[in-house]
C-alpha cells in the first residue's frame, strides 16, 4: 500500500520504505525523543548505529549484519514492506536484528520483507540504539536505552502502521540472537503492554545481566577510558572512541550463560516476568558452529565452563566424558547453553508457548535459519501462519516441533 506520507519505492509487486525515523536522540545515552513530522524521501536507508565490524572465521555474515556503521545522527529508524494493494488491516510482523548488542541494523541485506508482503503481511525492520550507548549500565542515565528504543519503534508502528495497511492491534514481534534476548527484556517491561501481541524468539532465550554483572563490565569500561563510571562523564567520550574502547574491553563475564562473546546484555534486577502474550521459541541444531573452530584446548573447554557454572571443573567433566576431542566438548556445551535459555523461556513464560528445533543438511550453526524466515519455504510459512491466526501450525510446548531442511546452502 502507498503511503501518502512518504516517498517510497516500488518493487517486485511491494512497496517499500526505508529510512523513517521513529525517534531521534537529544542525547545519546537518555531516552529517544519523538521525530519531526513531515513529508520525507523513504526511497534508500538511512544511517546505522556506532558499531565496529565484526568477523567470524570462516564465515561471511555481511548478508545478516549488514553494512556496519554507516555515520549519521537520525539512526534510529524503521523500514516497511508491505502489499501493493488496497487491503487494510493486515498482521503486521516487527524484527529486531542480532549481533550480540554490538553490530548490526535493520536494514541489513537477509531482512529484506518482500516475501512477507507478497503473503499478505506488513514487515517492520529497525535499528536500535548498540555498544555503550545501548547498553552500558550508567548512573544518571536510563537503564536499557536499547530496549527504551524498540519501545518507541512499537509505539511508532501503533500510531502509524495503518497508513501502510497493518492492523496496529496485531502486531508480532520477532527477533534472532541479541534481538531475540531484547524481546525477553522487553516483553517483562510494563511499558510494552498493549504494544505487542505475539512474539517469536530465534536462538535467543532468556539471557540478562543482573545490576551487579552490568556494573563490573561499566566499571572496566571507565577503566579503559580513564573516566569516571557515570553518564555525565562518558558524554564527552566520542562515537569512535566509545566503539574502540569496547572492542578492546576484557572483564570477568562469570556466570553469563550465553556465549560470553559481547560485554552486554540486558540488565535485569530479580526474575524476568514476561508479558504472557503469545510465544514461539526455539533454535537451531549447530548453534555454536558459528563460533567454535579449531584449535581448541581443554583450557577452553574450561575457560568456557567458568563463565558458566559455579562448578566448572564439573561441567567440563561431564563433557570430557560424552565427547573426546576439546572441539566437540566445547560446541555441545555452547549449542546447549542456546537451547538451555530458549527452554527456560518458554517453560517460564506464563501464556501460551510454542517451541521449535531447526536443522538442515550440512549443518544449522547460529544464523542458519534466516535465510528460510525471511524466503519461502516452511519456516516462513509458520511464521506467516503465526502473524495471522496466533497459531504457527503444530502442538504447544512441550511438543517441539522439528524443522529440517534437506538442502546446503554454500
């Protein structure tokens, strides 16, 4: 549907619109304020968060990632795929991108919606505030700023979502990895009562800091920097010093259960209570194939252990005795600490929850199963079925449903 509006573009039987500010920021570590109003060019993307360039050997993730930082101060955005048609009242799907709160946006090459608009569905992607300015627990500054923009990218698409068509009272919310642990903190937040009506969780789970983890990682980060730990004094800190800073930032990330691999997460104070909205959770087969390669030693395998388990020495035994060799110790612990998160969520969760497995030949590391979300195919289909009726096509949890796909995608 045209929005009169916007200036957006036609493609393939969809219009699109990329580059509209939900927010803008008066301040980069207080809360997003609301954008100007007026007719804007939605035609290309706009600018992306401060974030350094991330690399995984072996792999090529810039179709997921995205282009990096792209500079600009108007970054909070959204992008909107929807039908070329007159319909209205159409399920609308918001995602929220990965890249462990550190990399990433919503205009990223594998998140194009055209798929979704040509089933009927109007597709929502954003960026969100990453790194220190996100994320960074800091005295005299909102907790969660990261989570505060999402909200507003919500409350953005209820004012608004109709002029492109979608029922802004069916709105599901989906993420992948550090978007999916951004959902979790999200939907325990009273503020996004109302905003969200379904929400499905990809390789996510219930991660969080606690007050006294995101303090340690706030306190080194000032260490680094040579300022005090507050907001006040990291307002003269620069975007580029603030993104090198954190790539170089070594802290004790004991007792984090996801892979350790990014300084933030969402902080949370006492047990995540999650808005009992609909809920599909799951993850994929190889989760850790993404980061696991050789040469790995037991110091690893325990080194890995340690951020996870009070008693170290004894998970990494329990995982020398299923599995020889240190790589495949290390990736069964990692892939499970995935699937350990995904089902403590959806055992949690107080509304109905739906859990899933995904595989596929060759392989389903961490990320696998963006391509078949965002193209057709079976996972996409339950994704569609899910926006639409509240029901993505197989039994609730406990029942998991299995999803493999018998082709490798090089």
């Amino acid at each position: 549907m045209r929005s009169p509006e916007l200036l957006g573009r036609r493609e393939n039987g969809v219009w699109i619109y990329q580059g509209i500010p939900y927010a803008t920021l008066e301040d980069r570590f207080g809360p997003p304020q609301p954008p100007p109003a007026g007719f804007r060019d939605a035609t290309a993307p706009g600018p992306t968060a401060p974030q350094e360039t991330r690399s995984f050997p072996g792999t090529n993730l810039a179709a997921v990632l995205g282009p990096g930082w792209e500079p600009g101060p108007d970054y909070l955005t959204v992008n909107v795929w929807t039908p070329d048609s007159p319909a209205r009242d159409l399920p609308v799907l918001v995602f929220v991108h990965g890249g462990g709160f550190l990399s990433g946006s919503g205009h990223a090459p594998m998140y194009d919606g055209t798929t979704f608009a040509r089933d009927g569905v109007v597709l929502v992607t954003l960026n969100y505030r990453l790194g220190a300015p996100g994320w960074l627990d800091l005295p005299g500054a909102p907790r969660n700023r990261g989570v505060l923009d999402v909200l507003a990218a919500l409350r953005w698409v209820r004012a608004h979502v109709a002029g492109f068509g979608g029922d802004p009272g069916n709105v599901t919310l989906f993420g992948q990895s550090a978007g999916a642990m951004l959902i979790a903190a999200l939907l325990a937040t009273p503020e996004a009562d109302g905003l969200v009506h379904r929400a499905i969780s990809q390789s996510g789970g219930a991660h969080v800091f606690t007050p006294e983890q995101a303090a340690r990682v706030t306190t080194a980060l000032a260490a680094n920097l040579g300022v005090a730990p507050t907001a006040r004094a990291f307002t003269g800190i620069g975007d580029a010093d603030l993104v090198r800073a954190v790539a170089d930032l070594r802290v004790d990330t004991r007792y984090d259960r996801s892979l350790g691999v990014s300084p933030f997460k969402p902080v949370v104070d006492g047990a995540l209570d999650l808005a009992p909205v609909d809920l599909v959770v799951g993850t994929n087969d190889d989760e850790a194939d993404l980061y696991v390669s050789e040469p790995v030693t037991d110091a690893d395998v325990l080194a890995a252990a340690t951020r996870r388990h009070p008693d170290p020495e004894r998970l990494a035994a329990s995982y020398r005795a299923r599995f020889a060799r240190p790589v495949d110790q290390l990736s069964a612990l990692v892939t499970e600490q995935f699937e350990t998160g995904s089902a403590h969520l959806a055992e949690a969760h107080r509304g109905r929850a739906w859990t899933y497995r995904f595989g596929r030949e060759g392989g389903a590391p961490h990320c696998a199963e963006l391509p078949f979300v965002f193209g057709p195919g079976p996972l996409h289909d339950a994704w569609v079925a899910f926006a639409k009726t509240g029901d993505p096509g197989w039994t609730p949890h406990p029942e998991t449903k299995r999803f493999f796909i018998a082709e490798h995608l090089t």
